[in-house]
C-alpha cells in the first residue's frame, strides 16, 4: 500500500492539489482534505476492464477496428462529452479533423452564456490566488457555490493568511438569488453572508437593477424580483468602495433562455466599477470534468470553443447550429463518439444512431452501445492535464495506480489510424 | 543521406559570408562539410540564382501562453474569414490576426522561418504555453519567463534581500517554467494595477511594496547577467502607448547602468508629445541612444495597417488601451499574484494620425539604428500586426521608392511629422539576414542554429532573388528544418516537429525551502505541482528539450 501526497483533482474545477490518497492495488482512498465532490470520483472503484462490441468482451483491438469501421464512409459524426484531459482532446480534435466530424463539449450549452458575453463584448476576470489574497467582497450571483465546489471557501476565503488583507475573516460575502445551503460561506469570526434571495428566472432584472446602481442611473421601482432597490444600492455602495471586489456566477446554473445576456451584464458592471477608479473582477465558475480544458485545446487548436464542426474540412464555430443533442434530435448526424473519461454517470444521449463510448469503467447504458471501450481517468489512471475553472492554471495530474486501462489519447489515435 | 544545395548565393552573416557562391553539404540533419574522397551524393538541389539563408528566428512573437488563446476566443468572426482547410499532410485551422496553433506552424515554415520564441510565458501558466507550442508544427520555440510583477520578487526586492538570493530566485524560475530567457512587463505595474494604480512610472513605488520599476529592472538585469543567461533582460517598459515615453526610454537606457538589456517592441515606446495633436516621434533620439549604448538591443513592433488584436502582460496599459478597441470588445485578467494579460482587437488605420505616425515611428526606428546585429524584426505578432506582414515588412525596408509611395498615402499630418521621406537607407540581404537570423540566435543564445557553418542545424531557407523583396520573402523555393525538406515553392510539404530550447541555470536548492513555504501560505497550488517536469515537455513522443550553455560555461 501506498500514499500519494499532493494529488490534484480534475473533479472540483477549483484545483485543489492537497489530497492525499492511499492507493492499494487498484484500489484508492482519499485519506486527506477530500471533499463531497473529490472523494467518490477518485474512490470509484473500476468494474470494467474490457472493450466490448455489441455487449460482448473482446480485446481492444478488435473495438477499436469496429470503432473505424463505424466512422468510416459516415457523412456527419459526431462527437460529444469531449470530457477528458489536454492529450485527450489533441486525439480527439485530430481524429474529428479526419473524420469531418462535430465537436461538442457535454457543457457548451451552459458555457455558451460565458462565451457570447466574452465574444460579444469581453471582460475583466481574475484568478482563485488573487481571490485569496485580494477579494475583500465576494457577490456571489445565482449558485450554490458550496455545493458546487465544497471546498472554495476553505481555500480561497477563509484562509488564515493572505498577502494584502490583515485579517481574512473580515471578507464580505453577498449572495444574490440563490441562498447558500450550508455554513461555508459563514466567516471563521461567525459573520454570516448576506443573503439576498430571488428567483433564478428574475436575476436578469435584479443584475440589471445593480448595474444601474452602480452607474448611478435612478430606479423608478421599490423593488425588483423581490429584493428592494435599498438592498441593491447597499451591495452597489459596497461593490464601489471595496479595494478588490470578486463577482461570481456559474454560467450553467443561470439556466434560462438567454442568460448570456445576465453574464454581460454583470461582466460590464464589473467594468463600469473600474472606470469609476476602483477595482473589481469577474470569476466564472466552472472547469469540472474537463470542460475547460476541451475548450481551450479546441481554441488553440481551432481558434475556436468546443462546439466546433470540421464537415466542410476545416473548423466553423457555430454556438447553436453545433449542439450534438440538437443535430441528434434532427437527424443530422450518422454515428454518435462518445468520451467521458471522467464521470461514469455522464452517459450518452440515447440515439438509434451508431454509437462508440470511449468512458470511465463502470458506465451503465439504457441501450448497450456499439462500441464501449472503457478509459483510465486522468489524473487517477495516467498522467496528464486539465484546466481549472479559472482558465489560466493548467494542473499537472498524476498517475496514481497501475489499472491497465488505456488512456483517452491512446485509444483515440488507435482509431484514427485505422481509418 | 547526403543533400548537397549547389550554387547558391550564399547569406550567413555568422560565418561572415555575404552572397558568395557555395554549395552546403546536410547530413543526418546537420549541415556538414564536404566530404573527403569519393562519395554519393543522394538528393542535390541545383540552387543557381537562388538566395541562400539560415532558417529565419522572430525572436518576439507571440505563438504560446493564455492571452494569445483569449485573443483566438475572443476574435470567430476574424477567424472566419480565413479558414484553413486541411490536407494528406496538414491540419485545418484558422488563420489571420492569431492562427490556430498548427496553421501558425505552417505559416512561418512558408516564409522561411524554422523558430519563434514566445516572449512573455507567465510562471502559472507556463504549462500552457509549452502545450500550445507543442502544438506548433515544424518550428522551433522556446519562451521568456515574465517576472517582475510577481509578489515573491517584490516583497524580495522590499525586504532588501541581496542579489544572490534574487538570482537563486530567477534561476528556480527559469527552470520550473522551462525558460531561455527573462522579460519583464512594465515592471511593478502589473501588480500595480491590481492595487488601484493606473500608471506607474520609472521611479514611482508600488503603493504596496514601495519598490519602483528602476529597480525592478536593475536587480533583474543583474541576475540575468550575473547567471550567465545569454539573452539579456527582456524588457518591456513603463508606460506603453503613452505619448512622451521616449523619455521614459531613455531614462531606463541610462538607468540600466550599462547592463545588458534588450528593449522590446520599442516603437511602441518612442513617443513625443509635440505638434498639434501633442503625438511626436521621438524615434531619432531612441535610436541615437541605442547606437551610442552598445548594451542595448530592441526589436521594432512595427504597426502595419489593417485589424489585429493586441495581447500584452500589461494589464495596466491594456485597460487604458480599451478604449481604442476595434472592435468593441476587450479582456482583461488579474492573475494568481504573478502577472496578468490585457487582451484588445486594434484596427490600425493609415487615415488616423496616430496610427500613421506610429507605423512612421517604427520605421524610422528600423532605418536610423546603425548596427543591424542590435535591432530585430519583429511587429510584436499579432500586436503591431500578424507576422504574416513579415515580407511586406522586409520590402519596406529593402525599397526605398515602394516605401516613400506607401508614406504618400498615410494621413497627411502624419507626412509632415516624419523624417522618413528624407531617409536614404535600404537594408541589404545581409542586413535582413543579420536581423532575421545570425543577430537573433546569438541574441537568444541558440547554439548550432542561425548559421550555415558545418556543425549548424540544417534549418535553411532559399528563396529566388527578385527585385520585389515582398514576393522574394513571401514564398521560398525551399525550407529545410534539421535537414528535412519541410516546404517547396512556399508550400508545406512534410511536416515535423521542433524542439524547445531551455537553459538551466544553477540555483541553490535552498531557495525551494521558503518557496515551499510561501505557496502553501499564500498561493493555490503546491510548489511540487508548479513546478513543469521535462517529460511534461517530452512525454508525447513530439517535443524534446535543447539545454543551452550559459555564458562562462564550458560548452
């Protein structure tokens, strides 16, 4: 038995990289600073070790012909999950080059609030070390930010020291929508986050009332989405007197029809506070599974995000048009890849159409796929490595067991040159 | 296998050697003498009338890191109008202001370039600017690791700790982030602006550390040289874009007490305050301080008109800046208490007075240096424009007549506050050769890269001569990369992968003791996992890593 210190995680998004984890045999154990997120993805135990065609065990080689045989001669494949690591999304963006292939990340449809806001009129963001250090007012804006990472508070807020603050207890945090589920968010010295609830669909008038607050516009309403106008221009008084103010939202948990337009509005809010001499910064939630790290190999590799077509023999970004559920649904595509190398319950949309999993052992299918090929996670099964939420810090992943289970990339190239 | 290129007129100012007809002998990748006795010659390429030249370096280009992928995010509908199609031996892509990474490969290889180096590699996110390099076919890379901003080095440089203890600093840096080189963006100002500060000049403090960009940039310098680091401090000034920086300029020239230091993308920092729009060149006294100073090199960021995107360190300049962008949309980042990027489409127009005048200033720059083993080609890819402009760029220089008719249809107020008409000079092919490859290698330390001498990786480009330098550079006839014949008639035509180039500067490892201590205490990742192994770089069967001697040091 072995203990492996210092592991980071691919799971959380935020790039904790203090695990400790005992591994005996192909078997792991979050010994140290796990979490409700970390601890099962890295536990899960491996149950398949075997490709299988048609249901039946046969050797890798054998699935990846039949995987080739599948995607050649097709008109419009698709690929989607794009869940892995920086090496598995070089193979997959390569053998989607080949095969004029789409290209679409599981989380582009709630990234795509984050994308247009950015491609439309851009940003001013900042990085989990400076929210640790820095931030002195978090507004939190629409999520459950404990439930989705349990341990951003601990890490990036509640830390006993920091280079600029005298004392970190003494941050700020402000909910706007949803209320916090638990206490993580209640300082070490007991001072609780301000909470200021409304219902998720009304946040883009409350962002909107805020950022005209902060702007100094006059509000003619007492109140929007239940929240007064008082409350909002107390949270704008503090958004403008604060040293180094932090807005966060997760783009997938505004979970209506064009919220791209509530994270614009917040990211220009952030702006206006800095050309009112003051400084503010934007932190987008997310990198879980990977979905950073595909749209980032996708954007060096394409210039563009994950939701990319290469049918016409060279990339074309289309954020709608490219959603693999929707060319599914309309019969526009032939023969469905499947990759998810992280999460075993992340299955793929069900489709009569011809269908090659590439994911994490232990994936269970309503409808048994053609190809399965069970994959080593990165980061427990090979090395590798992955974007966190904050898009800049790419973190080394470890290999922390010897499973036998072929990495993404691998198995990927294999098909492609069998093609 | 033996190549041999007979009878081309041959350029390589490292050996001295200017248009004299010789045949170059490669063998297993190198270029080799010829042979003794008998022997076979197994491929020859008949070169008569044909220019010779060592593979071309852009010394400043950036081609790998998180801002550059920013700027490819920001800019579809700039991506759109260049597709790349793929083909048997390519990758499709994108091309124009910031191509995808494959096509920016192809792209360089197609004018006779074999390596680019990426000026401003952040330590946090040197990780990705090593995978996107990786993902750059056929050239050659290597980065500047950006330091100066980053809180270790300031509350060092507040604390007073001696010169040793920075240079240990530095040199840990260096090799955690797999670096040839150091820059140094707006010094201090980075950090700055994280505090509120919106400018930062030579000698104003950091409102936190209390430490100012002079000394920054003294204590860097110094470790760079006292390390043995071939490539001198990289350095980015105080107060880019600000009209009146040439004094700024100056004063860090002066400053800098006779170290080495290479000034980057100077036209950008060469700036008056003088006529009725209050926007001058100061681009004669720049380059009469860098003739009289012969420890000083710069590399031009020459402006060429048309749209681009501008993607800098400088967080601090850059939200200045966005007001200018074109189109309206613009990023900027604060990030992990190590650096920042500004991110900012500019569309340079030759009918707005600033914009001419800057393309005027870089010009003149280029014209009124003397010594060509000091100054480089270079627009700052993409920020003064896509280095696609590369031959444009060299016909401006070579070609006084094409030159003085592109002059005649700027803006004309930008006309009467140039000397440019006046200028006589026209660089030479040696002189290019010299800007473009002998000068930079030597720059950047590449040993065996940038000559034609037998021993040299047979990284060579031939071109046809033509009296249109812009088609000459354009399109040559060959380009070979470590003896692989890598581009026919400005084509790729087999495609490869290049090495990275490091140097490995010493340190004591007593330095990792407190760093250790300070990541745990203050930053988000442990000091084991910042650190960038070699087989991150080697692992994939592609890259590999090329140490560089230091000075002083036995090769």
């Amino acid at each position: 038995m072995a203990e492996i210190t210092e592991v980071p995680s691919p799971f959380c998004g935020i790039g904790t990289d203090d695990l400790c984890i005992q591994v005996d045999g192909a078997s792991l154990k979050v010994v140290k600073n796990g979490c409700a997120v970390n601890t099962p993805a890295f536990e899960q135990a491996i149950t398949d070790t075997r490709p299988r065609v048609d249901g039946k065990d046969v050797s890798l080689a054998v699935a990846v012909a039949k995987a080739a045989v599948l995607l050649k001669n097709t008109n419009q494949p698709v690929i989607g999950g794009c869940a892995t690591d920086v090496n598995g999304m070089r193979a997959l963006l390569a053998l989607a080059d080949r095969s004029g292939a789409v290209v679409d990340n599981m989380n582009f449809t709630g990234a795509r609030n984050n994308f247009l806001a950015l491609q439309d009129s851009g940003w001013m963001n900042t990085t989990l070390a400076e929210v640790k250090n820095r931030c002195d007012l978090l507004l939190v804006v629409g999520i459950d930010l404990e439930s989705f990472s349990p341990r951003f508070f601990e890490r990036y807020l509640w830390n006993e020291e920091s280079m600029f603050l005298d004392d970190t207890g003494k941050r700020q945090v402000i909910y706007l929508g949803k209320a916090p589920s638990g206490n993580s968010s209640t300082s070490p010295n007991g001072q609780k986050a301000q909470v200021f609830e409304c219902a998720t669909e009304d946040l883009p008038d409350v962002v909107a009332v805020l950022r005209a607050l902060v702007k100094g516009n006059p509000i003619r309403v007492d109140s929007v989405g239940g929240i007064t106008v008082a409350d909002l221009q107390e949270i704008a008084d503090k958004l403008k007197a604060a040293s180094y103010s932090v807005v966060t939202w997760a783009a997938g948990a505004l979970a209506y029809s064009q919220a791209e337009l509530t994270v614009q509005t917040l990211s220009e809010m952030v702006k206006d506070i800095n050309n009112r001499n003051a400084r503010s910064s934007g932190l987008p939630l997310g990198g879980k599974e990977g979905d950073q790290t595909a749209n980032q190999v996708c954007g060096w590799t394409t210039g563009y995000p994950a939701r990319t077509r290469f049918s016409s023999g060279y990339p074309e970004y289309d954020p709608y048009l490219n959603d693999a559920n929707f060319l599914l649904a309309n019969g526009e595509a032939d023969v469905l890849v499947w990759v998810q190398a992280f999460n075993a319950k992340a299955i793929p949309p069900v489709t009569n159409l011809p269908t090659i999993v590439l994911g994490r052992s232990g994936m269970t299918f309503a409808k048994e796929p053609d190809v399965f090929i069970p994959v080593g996670t990165p980061g427990i099964d090979h090395a590798g490595h992955a974007y966190r939420m904050d898009n800049v810090v790419a973190i080394r992943l470890k290999k922390l067991r010897e499973s036998g289970l072929p990495s993404t990339s691998d198995v990927l190239h294999a098909i492609e040159q069998a093609l | 296998m033996l190549i041999k290129l007979t009878g081309g007129a041959v350029y390589d100012p490292a050996s001295g050697i200017d248009g004299a007809k010789q045949d170059i002998y490669i063998q297993d990748g190198r270029i080799v003498n010829k042979p003794v006795g008998d022997f076979k010659v197994d491929k020859e390429y008949d070169l008569k009338g044909k220019v010779v030249m060592s593979g071309a370096i852009d010394m400043h280009t950036h081609i790998g890191g998180g801002k550059g992928n920013i700027a490819r995010t920001l800019l579809p509908e700039d991506h759109r109008a260049d597709p790349v199609v793929r083909t048997d031996i390519t990758r499709s892509g994108c091309g124009h202001a910031m191509p995808s990474t494959f096509v920016t490969g192809y792209r360089y290889a197609e004018m006779g370039y074999t390596a680019g180096f990426e000026p401003a590699v952040l330590p946090i996110n040197a990780r990705q600017a090593h995978m996107e390099m990786a993902d750059i076919p056929i050239l050659d890379k290597g980065g500047y690791v950006l330091m100066g901003s980053d809180d270790y080095l300031l509350r060092m440089l507040t604390a007073k700790k001696d010169q040793k203890a920075i240079n240990d600093y530095v040199a840990f840096t260096m090799q955690a982030a797999k670096a040839i080189g150091v820059k140094v963006v707006n010094p201090g100002g980075i950090s700055a602006f994280k505090f509120n500060q919106r400018k930062l000049e030579l000698d104003e403090q950091n409102s936190h550390y209390g430490v100012t960009p002079r000394e920054i940039l003294k204590a860097l310098a110094t470790a760079v040289k006292e390390l043995g680091i071939t490539h001198p401090l990289h350095v980015h000034g105080c107060n880019l874009g600000v009209p009146g920086n040439m004094n700024t300029t100056l004063d860090t020239i002066q400053g800098i007490g006779g170290l080495p230091m290479h000034l980057t993308h100077i036209q950008f920092h060469s700036y008056g305050t003088e006529g009725d729009f209050k926007f001058s060149s100061g681009a004669a006294q720049i380059a009469e301080a860098v003739n009289l100073n012969k420890n000083i090199t710069i590399d031009v960021g020459q402006i060429l008109f048309g749209q681009t995107v501008t993607a800098s360190g400088d967080n601090m300049r850059q939200f200045a800046n966005h007001k200018h962008a074109s189109p309206n949309k613009w990023v900027t980042m604060d990030i992990e208490c190590d650096a920042g990027c500004g991110v900012v489409p500019f569309k340079y127009k030759d009918q707005n007075f600033v914009n001419a005048l800057q393309w005027a200033i870089g010009l003149e720059t280029f014209l009124l240096v003397d010594d060509p083993w000091r100054i480089f080609l270079t627009t700052d890819h993409p920020n003064g424009a896509p280095f696609t402009s590369y031959p444009h760029l060299i016909r401006l220089l070579m070609d006084r007549s094409f030159r003085n008719d592109v002059l005649a249809t700027i803006h004309p107020e930008a006309q009467k506050m140039t000397t440019l008409a006046s200028i006589e000079r026209e660089y030479s092919l040696q002189e290019i050769a010299i800007m473009t490859r002998a000068g930079a290698a030597r720059l950047i330390g590449l040993q065996d890269r940038g000559g034609l001498a037998a021993g040299n990786w047979a990284d060579i480009t031939v071109y046809t001569d033509n009296v249109d330098r812009q088609l000459m550079f354009e399109k040559p006839d060959y380009v070979f990369k470590d003896g692989e014949l890598v581009v026919v008639d400005g084509k790729v035509v087999h495609s490869k992968w290049g090495t990275t180039h490091v140097v490995k500067p010493d340190f004591d490892a007593s330095v990792e003791k407190d760093l250790q201590k300070y990541f745990d205490r203050f930053l988000t990742m442990k000091l084991g996992n910042f650190k960038i192994s070699d087989d991150e770089i080697t692992e994939d069967g592609r890259g590999s890593l090329t140490v560089h001697p230091l000075k002083g040091s036995v090769a």
